[in-house]
C-alpha cells in the first residue's frame, strides 16, 4: 500500500461520528508525523543521490506552513525549506532532486523557496513580513546536525520583539483590506474571509510576540497562541472551544477542497453544503447542519483574532509613549486621513496607521509625505502604500524598481501585481526579470495575459 494510500485510510478511520470533527487537530498531528517521516525517507534518497551518503552535509530539511503548525488535513501543500550553509551546485542540486521524489504524492503543491541560506534568513526575517512569519514558525525534520545549530542560533540572533509587534500590525491592515477584495456574492471564501482559515494565524502570531518562537513545537501554533492569552487574562481559561472551532473550519475547508479539486481557496455555498453532506452522511445529517457548524466556527475564530488585537493593543500601551497613543488614537478614530500630517516622523507605526486611512485625494495628489514614505526601505511601508488602489502607477513603478526585485522585498511584486493602477510598463518590466522566483509574479503574469502582451 502506498502512502497516499495510507492516509486517506487513516484519515478515514478517525473520522467516524460528528463529534470527531472538533477534534481534527488531533488527527493533523498524526498526519504531520507521517508528512515528517515521509520527508526524511526522500531526503536520504535525495542526499544519497547527490552527496553519496544518506544525511545531506551542510544542508537541513525543515517545515514551514501548515506542516510545521500540526495542522494537515489531506489537502495540503508541501511546504519543506531546504536551509543551506551555502548555495554551492550540489546544494542546490539535492533541493531540486527532494522537490522531485515528492511530485508523486497527493500534495496540492510543492512549495520550496529558492534562498535558503543562513545570510538569506537573516535578510528575510529582518526585512519582510510573509517569509520572516515562514522562519519563525519553520520546523526542523531532519539534516546535518551543526547545520541546524548555526541556523538555530540565527533565528535567535534575528528575533526580534519590536519588529514581530510591528509585523502583527501590519497582518491586521492588510488582511482586512485582502478580505474585501475576496469578497463574493456567489460564494464565502473560507481562506480569505472574517474568521477563515487565515484568521488562525493571529493566536500563532501573538504566541511568538510574546512567548517567541518555538523550535520544538508538540501542539498547534493556534493553541499555544489561545493559552497566551488566556494566561494575560484576554480570553477565559478555557480556550478548548477555540481549538475547536478552528479544527472545525480547517476541516469543512479541506473537505471542501477535496470535492472540488484546484480550490485551494474553498469556495462555500449552499450547493457545496448540500454536496459535502451527500459525500459524508455518517457525519452530516444535511446541509443546513454543516452550514450551523460552520458559522459558528468563525464565529469563535474571528473573536479569538479580536481578542489578539486586544493583546497588541495592550503591548503597545505598555512599549510606546503617551504621545504616540494619543495620535494612534486619533487615527484610529477618523476613518480617513485628507490632509498630510504637518511634521513627519520616522516611526513605521504611525506611518502605516496613517496609509491605511489615507482617503483617495490625498493620495491621488501625492504630498512630500507620500514620496517621502514610497523611498523607505521598510518593507512595511512600501507594501502598505502598494496594497492602497488608488496609489498612482508612477509611483508603483518608481517602488518596484527601486526594491520590487531585491532580496527581502520580492513579495512586493505580489501585492502591486494586484493593484488596479499597476501600469504596463511596470508590468514588462517585472516579467523582463530574471532575478526573481517565478512565483512572485503571478499577478504580473495575469495582468499581462489581460493586457494581451503575453
């Protein structure tokens, strides 16, 4: 029998009655034990083949995503970092030789970023917000030993409390405004929406904000996120009915996904109720039931994200002067922002506060503020002005060229491919490109194909 195999009898077995369904996390540990394994049986295969000898010299294998927070279902993706101590021929050889004997199993993708290198982590985690998040929740599997201190010892060395607060900020704004542009009258998108499957991440955030990261986790991020907070009092004692709301979600999405292979978003509607409960009758009496499940379920995951901007909220009261509050407050509370600021200050907080209420004039007629904050190197803040739709095309450009196509900056491809000032020729000039993963650019790829140059 072969692995795929396996598991879907395994994942048959354990879901057996309703009751099951809260409890998925349970099962999703199992699951990444054996994803771990599997990962280690191919990368001795791999390592054999391209070093002669089963454990990769100068090269670990860790897990990042869903494998590395215990929370596979079934539909997953492969998300495996291969860290090296260079990026010698035969490095990255061995990378290209584990993304190959891993094609032939059931995973959604394979998603394993070119840079791995222990300068490459430092960069990132100092300069991004996506793939610092992938280093700070990477998992080891396996790999040369002294390779995996030096790496340990980087992330340390990295970590930073002040830049994870300023990250978390930065997660809150873009994530709200991302879910609007989800939004469909057809369909919930049960990844990108008010208390999807993103929405899970916040608890884990949080946990690293205030605890750090974990280099040996034994339960979900989401958890040890849920028992942060109830340690400083923000929810009750009892975050159980979090857990499972979150194992709920993360299921009906999987299943979701299953049914209709190619969503990997999980596109939710009455029909698909409907056909989820015909596929598992030992589970759903009808689709209105699924439906109560499932609402409920975000009900919980979207307080518990509610509950992790309290947490920041006090973080921020107890590591920023009263002067600061009093401003945050006063944009907080006025729901646009016409007028540019009379005195710039150099503080990425406010800063981004600030752009995310910008109203469409002042942006549109850009200030010395605006051109001041588009010539930052703070990658917060060109990805806050970048994911603005009304931010002029000149100025996406000049930011793009600037940074779009440096190391740490790479995803600010991603968000400007998607915003409608995008202008043609920055959309020539990102595909022109040779330095960068293809992936980035996927948005500039979809635009061109609607432009019709390519």
């Amino acid at each position: 029998m072969g692995w795929n195999e396996e598991i879907a009898l395994e994942r048959r077995a354990f879901f057996q009655t309703p009751t099951d369904i809260p409890r998925a996390f349970e099962y999703s540990k199992v699951y990444a034990k054996a994803y771990s394994n599997l990962i280690r049986e191919k990368t001795a295969e791999a390592s054999t083949r391209i070093f002669g000898t089963s454990s990769p010299p100068g090269v670990v294998v860790y897990a990042f995503g869903a494998p590395a927070r215990n929370e596979m279902l079934g539909y997953s993706d492969a998300d495996v970092a291969v860290y090296r101590s260079g990026s010698s021929g035969k490095e990255l050889a061995f990378r290209q030789q584990l993304i190959d004997t891993l094609k032939p199993f059931n995973f959604t993708k394979i998603d394993t970023p070119v840079w791995g290198t222990l300068e490459d982590i430092t960069t990132y985690a100092k300069t991004s917000v996506t793939e610092a998040n992938q280093i700070w929740e990477a998992q080891f599997i396996t790999g040369d030993p002294s390779m995996q201190n030096n790496l340990e010892t980087t992330r340390r060395s990295a970590h930073d409390t002040q830049t994870l607060a300023r990250n978390l900020l930065f997660q809150f704004l873009y994530f709200d405004q991302y879910y609007r542009r989800k939004k469909s009258a057809d369909y919930v998108n049960l990844k990108y929406c008010t208390g999807g499957v993103r929405d899970l991440l916040f608890p884990a955030w949080y946990a690293q904000l205030r605890k750090g990261f974990e280099p040996n986790l034994r339960t979900t991020p989401m958890e040890r996120g849920l028992k942060t907070l109830a340690e400083e009092g923000i929810i009750g004692n009892n975050p159980e009915e979090y857990l499972a709301a979150g194992a709920t979600l993360s299921y009906i999405r999987d299943e979701l996904m299953q049914l209709n292979p190619g969503d990997v978003d999980g596109r939710w509607n009455e029909t698909q109720a409907e056909k989820m409960s015909m596929a598992h009758p030992r589970l759903f009496a009808s689709g209105k039931e699924i439906e109560g499940h499932l609402n409920r379920a975000r009900q919980f995951v979207a307080d518990a994200k509610e509950k992790v901007r309290t947490g920041l909220c006090n973080y921020f009261r107890q590591t920023t002067s009263r002067a600061w509050q009093q401003e945050k407050n006063a944009i907080i509370e006025k729901e646009t922002i016409n007028e540019p600021p009379s005195v710039f200050e150099n503080d990425d907080l406010l800063n981004m506060l600030r752009i995310w209420r910008m109203g469409v004039g002042f942006i549109t007629q850009p200030s010395a503020y605006v051109t001041t904050l588009a010539s930052s190197d703070s990658w917060t803040i060109l990805a806050s002005l970048l994911s603005h739709e009304a931010l002029p095309g000149e100025i996406i450009d000049e930011i793009i060229r600037r940074r779009g196509c440096t190391k740490g900056y790479e995803y600010l491809l991603e968000i400007a491919g998607r915003n409608p000032q995008l202008q043609l020729k920055t959309v020539k000039y990102v595909l022109a490109d040779t330095s960068v993963e293809p992936r980035f650019k996927t948005p500039a790829l979809k635009r061109a194909k609607e432009l019709g140059i390519w």
